[in-house]
C-alpha cells in the first residue's frame, strides 16, 4: 500500500509554542491551535510542535499528540529512556487528562459518560468512525460547565439561553481512552459537536468558529524519575 500523502497543506501557524514546565528528563508545552504536533510528508508542511522543538533539544520525543487544531498541554521526553517511562504511563492509564470545548446546542444532561467504541473509517480518510462491533473500545466523561449563546451580528458569547440564538455548551472532557478524533466524535455522538470542527460537526457548528474548539486544559501524571505527581494546567483561550 503506498503511503498516504498529506490531504492538505496547513496555513503557517505565527504563535509560539510556551513552555510550561522543562527540566533535564521532561519538557511540557502549551501548542497553539493551527500547529502540527508533527511534520507531514509534505515538505510545506514541515512546521510542527516537534520540528520546532527539536532545534533547541535535539533528542526530545513526543509522548502523545494532539490535533492541528486542538491546543493545549502536550509532554515531551528528553531521551528515549523517559520516552518509555511516560509511554508506560499512558498506556497503563496513569494518566488523566482534561479538555475544555465549546459544543453546539444546548446540552443536556449536565454530566454523563459516553461509551462508544471508534474504528477507521476506511472508505474516508482521514475520518474515523463510531462503531460498537468493530471498534475500539472509547469511553470519555463529560460535564457542562454553562450554557450560553453566540449572538448573530457578532462573536461575543453571551451567558444567555434565549431560543432563537446559536445556543453553545461549555464542557469538560475527560477521556478514559485516547483514541483518534474520541472528542470529537463523541462530541457528535452527543448530538452536539464541537465548534469549528471540520471533520464531524454540522454547516452551521463549523462556521460559528474560526479554529476549533477544543483545548486540552489539564495533564496529570507522575515524574518519571522521582515519581513527584504533576499536575500541569492551561486556561483555555475560549
């Protein structure tokens, strides 16, 4: 099978990456919405979280990803010895994680786990798919945060319920899982999908955001040399 070329080229992303936390093992950064956690294949689309970083620390590795248009807390590892010490973190579960998004609608109940397994979409790339047979199993606890409006002569959100307006849903993610696109697609599941999301929301919840809606707001995990808990925050910019 030939390898998938790139299915476009990203706009150049002009906001820098901040470093939230660095020491010799780890290094933990706040990535910009608009920016690639790692270089295409494409050679215009070279820039990313990883490109850039490996100019000043030529040996760091990522330890997850995130979406070109999700921002947030991302880790890195210093060498390949810290590198398998987090990825066994992850993939043991000992790590939490929490998202802030803004849904379209009003969402109903205030809280609730959404339990719905996600395979790819093989006929669409580069979507997945929501599929309890032959899907991997994904689950992701919610909770609404408010409920308010996007007026229709400007951008400003309103902390109003009115009918008659774009109604919006701040909430709180928490994945149990980390599959690809989980948010977003349980987001949709929910009947409510995130702002700005190109793959999976309606006409009308993509165009009410320039970027999308989806920050990744909390990491928690242990050091992986003196095994001090860390809890690393961003306030999200929506």
């Amino acid at each position: 099978m030939q390898p998938q070329a790139d299915p476009f080229i990203v706009p150049k992303c002009l906001d820098d990456i901040n470093i939230l936390f660095r020491d010799e093992h780890i290094l933990v950064i706040d990535k910009p919405s608009g920016l690639l956690s790692l270089s295409g294949k494409h050679p215009l689309n070279i820039d990313s979280v990883h490109y850039r970083l490996v100019q000043d620390y030529p040996t760091c590795t990522l330890i997850h990803r995130l979406d070109f248009g999700t921002s947030g807390i991302m880790l890195l590892a210093m060498n390949k010895q810290i590198n398998a010490l987090l990825c066994k973190q992850f993939s043991e579960r000992r790590v939490s994680k929490r998202y802030t998004a803004l849904l379209h609608g009003n969402l109903e109940p205030d809280s609730g786990l959404v339990d719905c397994g996600i395979a790819k979409d093989v006929d669409n790339f580069p979507l997945m798919k929501l599929c309890q047979d032959t899907g991997k199993p994904a689950q992701s606890q919610f909770r609404v945060i408010s409920r308010f409006i996007q007026t229709d002569n400007d951008n400003f959100f309103l902390d109003d319920t009115r009918a008659g307006h774009r109604q919006v849903t701040r909430v709180e993610f928490e994945p149990v899982t980390g599959r690809t696109h989980q948010l977003r697609l349980h987001s949709q599941h929910l009947g409510h999908p995130i702002l700005g999301c190109d793959l999976y929301a309606t006409d009308e919840a993509y165009f009410m955001s320039s970027r999308l809606m989806l920050h990744a707001s909390r990491l928690c995990f242990e050091h992986p040399v003196s095994a001090v808990p860390m809890t690393m925050e961003s306030k999200s910019p929506f």
